[in-house]
C-alpha cells in the first residue's frame, strides 16, 4: 500500500539531534533533522523507530528517527513529568564512521523491541495528537505533518499569501508596495471599520464601512479572521473578504497577527506563510544603524517569540534588509508561487 511505496513524506515540526537522543537504538543511525525539513519516510514497519531520508539530502541511505507516536508518547511524558523538551546538552560523539553504523542498523533493529518495553507508557499518559483539528484545550505535540507537493492548477484559485512579522517588520508597507505594482494580480483583502468613512472614500474600497452593532454581531459570528481597536473604532478582516479577492481570480495578500494562522490554515485558503523579520531582529551579531539597543532586544525577543509558538506553521523567512530588497524578494516568492511546486499538509489536497 502507501507506505510500502515509501511515497509518505513528513514535515519535521522539531529538531531531532540524534547524538542526543538516550532512547535511539543507534545514534550513529540516526538521521538528524531541523523543523521544516522534509523527510521521505522509508519504512515505518517499526512503531517507535521509522526509517527516513531527507528531502534534497545527496545522503541516499535512511537513518532512523522517533515516529510520531513515539515522539508524542516522550513528549506527553515530558509534560507529565514537568520536564520541557530542551535538547540535553551536546554529548561527545562516539565517533565512529557512518558506514560502520549501517551496517549495524538491523543489528540495532533488534533492540528496539526491549527499548520499547522499557519506555513503554500507559495509554492514558498519551494526551491527543499532534496539530491541527486538536481541541484547543488540548496540548499539541509538533511532531511531523504529513505532506504532499502541490502545484496550484490554472483554473484553482491563488493560494492565500500570509504575511506575519515581528515587531520592526512594516509588513503593511511591504504588502502595499507589492500590491501597487501588480495590482491586477495581487490585492488586500478590503477590511470592516466602524469608523466614519472619509469624503474621498468609497465603500468596499478602501474599508467596508459598518454599524458598530453589525460588528460586534460579525465578530460573534466568527466572521473576522482577525479583528482589533484603533483609537476607539473597530477594524477587522473577514474570510469573505479573502474569497471575494481570491473569486476575481487575484492573489489574496493577509498581513495579520499570528494567532490568526491556526483559523486560515485550511484547504480552502492554502495559505503560504512567510514570516518578515527585520534585519537585527534574528539571532546574530549585527550592527543596525538608527536602532538602539533596547530596540534591538525588543525585535529580537519578539522574533523568537514568534518563531517559537508559529515557527512551524511558517513556510518561508523573509530577512528585510530594507523595503526594497524585501519586496523585490517578497515579489520573487508570488511569483514562483504561481509557477512551482511546494510543500502542502497532505489533508489540503486529499
Ligand atoms: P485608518 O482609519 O486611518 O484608515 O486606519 C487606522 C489604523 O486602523 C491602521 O493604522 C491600523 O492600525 C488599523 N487597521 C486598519 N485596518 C485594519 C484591519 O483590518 N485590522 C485591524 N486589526 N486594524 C486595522
């Protein structure tokens, strides 16, 4: 069937350092990986230990890593015990040549049977599954996302493009920029107010000007994918505003807060995420001019902060040097957005 095929691909949603790992069976067999690596999993005849390859690895042979349940069942435990899951402290390797370790991998195999007895937990330890459609009560263990390639077809409509930053990013500007110069293919999704709508304006245009009592009852409605106060009027993007962009046949570009992923990430929108990360806001020594050091910390804490609650939902790191290397590259990722292949949670297509 499928599996046999070895056609079943994983989105890594974690780090995996092998030489870590005390529960391996092998850790010179262990195929190390970082979240958002694409992993072609070979076997996955073994419950707790899968054979896999990485995706666009020159490596031809499978090293083993955790399966998802195993990987949940640790993390469960983990949670149970208090304990977060920080990767231990670096061991030494032990060392010996790869191919040592291949040729020791079924011998290795034999032992994952008694390691598994020895790790084995009661079911009532394991809490849920991992990601979406999990209750939001439950926890959520960032395991792997089965994945397919997905090429958006002529007569599909354009994938929703998200854009979340952190704090320095100006995605707004970034998004408009974009817009302006494409504005037949690209558009915002035209957002609710309840503010007064100015002489030049128009509604649907610049704002879809609302009562405040029909926005609070859209807001009870769930149809805001995101919705907040300025200077004490209501705004809001709704999901009907992104498929009436996405009906014209345009691509539809969302710069939101990041809570709002979870609720656009669906077979309907296909969003392609990018996270917009000023430059000095990731991790690194640089030197920003115009920006002090408070500042600095301040972009820096709230990039990881990001990147460590929705690091996984994002699809691709856009570093903006300035406006105009940002958009040229935020240009760049539409355009081959349209034309290419990419990564996609399998339940988006089946
Ligand atoms: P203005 O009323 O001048 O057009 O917009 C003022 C501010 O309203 C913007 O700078 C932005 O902070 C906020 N705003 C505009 N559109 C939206 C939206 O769709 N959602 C949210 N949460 N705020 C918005």
């Amino acid at each position: 069937d499928r599996l046999k095929e070895s056609k079943v691909y994983m989105r890594a949603l974690f780090d995996y350092i092998p030489l870590e790992d005390k529960a391996t069976p092998c850790q010179e067999a262990g195929l190390p990986f970082k979240r958002g690596d694409i992993l072609q999993v070979v076997t996955q005849d073994d419950p707790t230990w899968w054979q896999a390859k990485r995706v666009g690895d020159s490596n031809l042979r499978a090293g083993l890593i955790p399966s998802k349940q195993f990987q949940e069942r640790r993390l469960a435990y983990r949670m149970k015990m208090g304990t977060l899951p920080n990767p231990k402290s670096p061991k030494k390797s032990l060392c010996k040549p790869l191919v040592f370790c291949f040729f020791f991998l079924p011998i290795c195999g034999l032992t994952v049977a008694g390691l598994r007895r020895s790790f084995r937990l009661s079911r009532k330890d394991r809490q849920g599954s991992s990601g979406e459609g999990s209750d939001p009560g439950e926890p959520e263990f960032l395991t792997y996302e089965e994945v397919t390639r997905y090429q958006q077809r002529p007569n599909e409509r354009p994938r929703l493009v998200v854009l979340i930053g952190s704090l320095g990013a100006r995605i707004n500007e970034l998004k408009q920029r974009v817009i302006a110069e494409n504005p037949h293919r690209y558009a915002v999704a035209v957002p609710h107010t309840t503010r007064p709508k100015k002489p030049h304006e128009k509604d649907g245009v610049e704002y879809h000007f609302v009562t405040k009592q029909q926005f609070d009852a859209d807001v009870l409605n769930n149809k805001f994918i995101e919705h907040g106060e300025y200077k004490e009027n209501q705004y809001g993007t709704s999901i009907e505003a992104i498929r009436s962009v996405q009906a014209k046949n345009k691509m539809c570009i969302v710069d939101v807060q990041p809570e709002a992923l979870k609720r656009l990430r669906t077979s309907e929108f296909k969003p392609y995420v990018i996270f917009v990360k000023p430059r000095g806001g990731e991790h690194g020594r640089v030197t920003v001019r115009h920006v002090s050091l408070s500042n600095l910390q301040e972009m820096r804490q709230s990039a990881i902060q990001i990147d460590q609650q929705y690091g996984h939902l994002v699809d691709r790191v856009l570093i903006k040097e300035d406006s105009a290397s940002a958009c040229a590259e935020l240009r760049g990722i539409l355009e081959r957005l349209e034309r290419e292949s990419f990564w996609v949670p399998i339940s988006w297509v089946r």
